[in-house]
C-alpha cells in the first residue's frame, strides 16, 4: 500500500503571529523599562548634582586642581583614586572604572577638563553658574560639607551607573534579542511616517 503523505503543523500562522505580536510587545515593554530606568538614574544624579551645586564649596577649577595631583593636564584613574583616598572617600577600582567608563569620551584613560566637569556641573544652567561662579582658594581648603556633598554625589553615580549596567547587561542577555531588534523597535515606533 502507498504511503500517504501528511504534512505536520508545529504552528499555525495565526499562532505564529500572535507569538510575534507577543515577542514585540515583550521587546517593547523591556526597552520601556530600561529607558525608564534610565530616566530615572538620570534624574536622580541631576538632583544630587544640583545638591552639590548649592552646598559645595569648590568650582570646577578647584576640583580639576585637587583631581591633577601631578599637574599634567589631566586624571588619570590612580590620580582619581588617591585624591579620593586623601579626602576619605573609598571607592573600589571597579567603581573608579565604571565612572571613567561613562565620563571619559575620547576613552584616552584620562579624564580631561571638560570630562571631569561632566562629572560635576548640572544641566540646569543656573545651577552649573553656581559652581563656575565659585572662587578658587589656594591651597584648597574644603569643608566637611564639601566632602561629604562630593561623596554623596560620586555615590549616586556610581551606584547608577551600576544599575545602568546591570540593565544593560539584562537587555543584552535576552535570548533572541539584539541591540538591532530594539533600534527596529524605536525607528518603527518614533521614526515611522
């Protein structure tokens, strides 16, 4: 006798299209909650930067001064961590790395000028004219105020930049996702016409 052929369905394209929709609306929830918890990270070191911007006593001449230990122009990761272990702030090299990892543009290992006044100049303007406004005093002479604002700021931008990468991290580690599915994902829904 023949052998009679028949085709097997693992999924029918209704299944397969709900399972799409699904997949999607699962991409797009997750990217919502990572750029949520962006957002929010940001706000929170925008706030503790205008903290520091109102109760600080150092400019951002001051700061890049007391971070150039060695006056060459710019901060290495050591001359960061040794400035911030003479003023009794202890973060790990791990901690130090993850700022730099974030504030170093030209990843030159070196934080610039302008890099270290990312660290420390709000975007608000008239919060940022707080501390450019800021006179400098030579020697440096700085409060138990101003260190504890400048460690109050470096922790809440260190524990967020630790959020932002283990986010990162998790987004990264979906299984069946990639940075290109979620740039689809946002051209689709922002860039669509």
């Amino acid at each position: 006798s023949p052998v009679r052929y028949v085709p097997t369905y693992t999924s029918s394209p209704i299944r397969e299209e709900k399972s799409f929709v699904l997949k999607q609306k699962e991409k797009s929830t997750f990217l919502s909650n990572f750029l949520n918890d962006l957002v929010v990270c940001e706000g929170a070191i925008e706030k503790q930067k205008q903290e520091f911007a109102i109760k600080g006593d150092l400019g951002v001449n001051d700061l890049f001064g007391l971070f150039d230990i060695r006056g060459l122009g710019y901060i290495s990761i050591f001359d960061f961590k040794n400035t911030l272990l003479d003023l009794g702030i202890f973060l790990s090299l791990d901690e130090i790395k993850l700022l730099f990892r974030r504030f170093d543009k030209d990843l030159d290992g070196k934080l610039s000028y302008n890099e270290l006044s990312e660290i420390f100049l709000p975007q608000k303007d008239e919060y940022a004219s707080l501390i450019n406004q800021k006179y400098s005093i030579d020697p440096i002479v700085l409060t138990e105020i101003s260190i504890y604002q400048l460690r109050s700021l470096l922790d809440v931008i260190v524990n967020n930049e630790r959020q932002v990468e283990h986010s990162r991290k998790s987004l990264n580690s979906r299984p069946f996702f990639s940075s290109y599915d979620y740039y689809e994902l946002i051209k689709g829904k922002y860039l669509s016409y």
